[in-house]
C-alpha cells in the first residue's frame, strides 16, 4: 500500500525590522531548502537538511521556527520515513506536528496530520488508534470543508481496507476519485486511490483492470513528480506484468524500478542519513540493507523465473495450438460421419425389408443345427435378423429410453433375447450393451451439432436424454467412440458456429 500525504502550505515569515523570534533566519532557510528538495523528489537530501532544524532546536532550548514551518518540518519528515516504509518513525513526526498545529490553533494542518495518523495507524495495525484518529477529523471544524471530506472519505477506506471489507474499500477509493474530480481539489490526492485501486486488480487477477488504473497513476505520478509514487507504479507494473506472462514490460519496469530507486529514492543513503540523526541502532540498519540486498536477490530469481516461466508459456502455447488443431480436425470428421450416416439412413429407408410377421423372425431355441445346409440356414437368419434390429434401430430412438433392453428390443423384431444377443455378436461383432450405447452416443453427438437447441445444455441432461443414467459413463463411452469429450464437442461446435 502507498499513499500521497499533502505538505501543509503556512510558511514562516516575519516583516522586515521584526524579531524573528523562535523563527530565525538560519532555520527559515532550512525548511524553504528542505522543502525544494522534498518536492524535487530528493529525500534524502530533505532529511538531513530537515534535520538540521531539528538539531538547531536541540542546541539552543527555547527556540524554534515559526509554527508554520515547524509543522512543515514534521510534516515532510513524516512523509519521507513514510516513503520508506518507516511508519514506526512517521508515526512520531506527525505526532509532533499535531501537537503544533494545535497548539498554534491552525485547523488545516491539524486536518492534514489527523489525516496522516489515521493512516498510519492502519499501516501499524492499530485499529482503535485509526478509528480515533479518523473521527476527531470528522468532527474538526475545518475551513476547508471539501478537504476535510475527502481526508475522511479516504482515511475510511483505508481503515476498511485494513480491519474490514476491502471491496467495499475499494468503492470508497472510486467515489473519493470522482469527488476530487467533481470539487476540482488538488490531483495529487488521486494518487493513493489509484494505487490501492491497481492493486486490489492485481490480488484479484484481473489485470487487464490493473494496468489501466496504473497507466492513469503512472502518468499522474510523473507530471507531478512525486517521488516515491513513482518507484511504487513502477513495482506496481512490474509486478502485474509479470504475472501477466509479459516479461519485456515486467523486465523494463523492474530496470527502471532500480535505477529509479538507486538515483532517486536511494535506500542506502536514506539508512545512514536516518542513523546519523537518530542513532538507531546497527542491527536495524543492518536488518534494513540485508533486506534490500535480499529485494535485489529476489529480483535476480524472478528473471530467471520469468526467462523460464515464458519457454513454458511458449511451450504451452504451441502444444495448445496444435491439440485445438487436433481436436478441431476430429471434430470435423465426426461432423462429417453424422453427415454420411444421415444419408445412409436416407437411402436404406427407401428400400427398407417389407415388414415380416414375427413368425418368420422366431427361431426355435431348441432347433440346434447339425448339417451344412442347417447352419447355413441359421445364419441366414441371424443375418436377416440382424437386418430387422439394424433397421429397427435406425427408425427411431427408442434406445433413448433408460429402460430400453434387450428383451423389448428382441420383442420388436419378432425374436427373442438369445437370438437378437447372437445377431449382434455375430454380425456386429460387439454385445448389445456396446451396440446400444453407440447408437445413443450417435444420437448424442447428432444433438451436440444442433447448437440452436443443445449448444448450451448441461452434460447430465444430454446423458440422460439419450438414455445414460451416469454422466461419467456417458462421458467414457463418447470419448472412447469420438475421441473427444462431450463438453470439449460442445465447445468446439458453438465456436465454429459462430466462426
């Protein structure tokens, strides 16, 4: 999470032949020096001039810049530490700087560090310290009541966002942007909605919608020369780009991440300037640089992941492309099978057999055949009977039924069960449950092809529709007789349909 805090805007100034006061000349300058370098995007270089303020303080008691800059003192020290990433130490400059806003009585800067507290609170895990924070700011009688408004709309999206639900968060993010929009106030403000609004993109993985809002941040971000938003679109960017699958972009904001951080922000110097004035102590500075160390290492893995991650990716893109091909081109020869059966049913029904009492079809199961000509006759028979079932079987979809067997289908033929069993054996060279199943993945597959009418039927419907009480086993049956699955044949259907 980042976010923008706003440098307050009363300066020290005294008449010319006044007494400067608590606000001497040597401090004066200091805090204008600082400040050019603050919003030069030069921190480090703002602390340790900022700093000498604080030091001047130390060495004489008793005096002290004007209110005004003081609390600019607090203010931007507070937002550098924030910058990175010390919220411990941000914490405490904007405690001070409260403490002088309202000691001299100056509202909008109490505004500006309530709302930088609240913040902070939320970075800390401080929940009762945010909660009280962003409440004193909604009852503040400020001058400038839009500000104030915003300063609370945002601060609760963060407190929400923390301890709470983070879309709603995030909806609150959109409508503080629209109200900045709306109220025409400073277009600084937008950068830490656009922020966490990438983000909240990225955690989602839908990156198309991260990478707008990060092409609105980053450009914002860079007209206005805020430092520190800058380095963090550019790690914002280079991490969704990466996730992405998009390693020049990923590779090009990490390039410029690092360069970015190394001449601008430079965390190393930051750590000793930090030191020097604070004394902290050599296992937190040492804590801080192996942890950059260990960001650079990281980096160095992540492009060797991201140089394998996309082989991989082109891998899979290539042996995608052609399984689509594949399976494409056996779509299109069952296709074309459903075509040639339709036919081939067409023209056998117009020189179908007359139809024949069940007589002729029964065949004594006692008559066992002993001689050539016996045999010969039997298979006649069978063959003929064979004939009956095939045409039985292609006049309609009976078989659709569950419940269809093969004592009805024997029934229907005139036969009985022994010998409509042998008749398929013998002259379809499979069982009757093999035989019935094809003619209802047959049926199937004809309905799949009616992408009008079962173009988006669910799997269990088209299974129990043609007379399959299991979908796992209709499932089994179809790709062992297409070669694909049911749900695959659906798809590609619908997609060439619609090509």
């Amino acid at each position: 999470m980042s976010i923008f805090i706003s440098v307050a805007t009363v300066s020290c100034s005294s008449s010319a032949g006044e007494d400067d006061g608590g606000c001497d000349s040597v401090m004066r300058s200091y805090v204008a020096q600082g400040k050019v370098q603050y919003l030069d995007g030069d921190y480090n270089s703002a602390l340790s001039t900022l700093h000498k303020v604080l030091a001047a303080m130390e060495s004489a008691p008793g005096t002290a810049p004007a209110p005004g800059d003081l609390q600019n003192t607090y203010l931007m020290l507070g937002n550098i530490h924030f910058a990175f990433g010390d919220y411990v130490r941000a914490n405490k400059y904007y405690l001070e700087g409260l403490k002088s806003a309202r000691k001299s009585g100056d509202s909008g800067n109490e505004l500006i560090f309530l709302n930088d507290l609240a913040v902070v609170a939320c970075f800390l895990g401080n929940r009762d310290d945010a909660m009280r924070y962003n409440e004193e700011l909604a009852l503040l009688n400020a001058a400038d009541s839009l500000q104030q408004k915003y300063f609370h709309m945002i601060t609760s999206a963060y407190i929400e966002q923390t301890f709470g639900n983070r879309d709603r968060a995030i909806v609150q993010m959109k409508r503080s942007l629209g109200f900045i929009d709306r109220n025409d106030l400073d277009p600084l403000l937008k950068l830490s909605p656009l922020s966490e609004i990438s983000e909240y993109f990225e955690q989602k993985n839908m990156y198309d919608s991260a990478v707008i809002y990060l092409q609105d941040y980053e450009r914002l971000a860079l007209e206005l020369r805020a430092s520190d938003m800058v380095a963090d679109n550019k790690r914002k960017f280079m991490r969704v780009y990466t996730k992405m699958g998009d390693s020049e972009n990923a590779l090009r904001y990490q390039s410029e991440y690092f360069a970015h951080i190394d001449s601008v922000m430079n965390p190393n110097r930051f750590i000793n300037v930090s030191n020097r004035f604070h004394q902290e102590s050599e296992s937190r500075a040492n804590a801080l640089i192996r942890e950059l160390k260990q960001t650079v290492a990281n980096q160095k893995i992540l492009i060797i992941i991201i140089v394998f991650f996309v082989l991989f990716l082109a891998l899979w893109l290539v042996f995608r492309h052609k399984t689509r091909v594949a399976n494409i081109q056996l779509f299109k020869r069952n296709r074309e099978i459903v075509e040639i059966e339709k036919k081939v049913r067409e023209i056998e029904s117009s020189r179908l057999l007359p139809h024949k009492d069940s007589a002729e079809y029964v065949m004594d199961s006692n008559d066992d055949p002993e001689t050539d000509s016996d045999r010969l006759a039997h298979s006649s028979k069978l063959k003929e009977l064979f004939v009956r079932i095939q045409t039985e079987m292609d006049s309609g979809t009976a078989y659709c039924d569950p419940e269809f067997s093969l004592n009805k289908l024997a029934d229907s033929v005139g036969s009985n069960t022994k010998y409509a069993s042998q008749a398929i054996n013998d002259h379809a060279g499979k069982n009757f449950r093999t035989f019935i199943n094809e003619y209802r993945i047959k049926e199937a597959r004809r309905r799949l092809l009616d992408v009008e009418n079962y173009g988006n039927v669910t799997m269990q419907f088209l299974a129990e529709s043609v007379g399959f009480l299991s979908t796992s086993a209709f499932n089994m049956a179809f790709k062992k007789f297409t070669g694909m699955t049911p749900s695959l044949y659906q798809k590609l259907g619908r997609d060439i349909e619609n090509e």
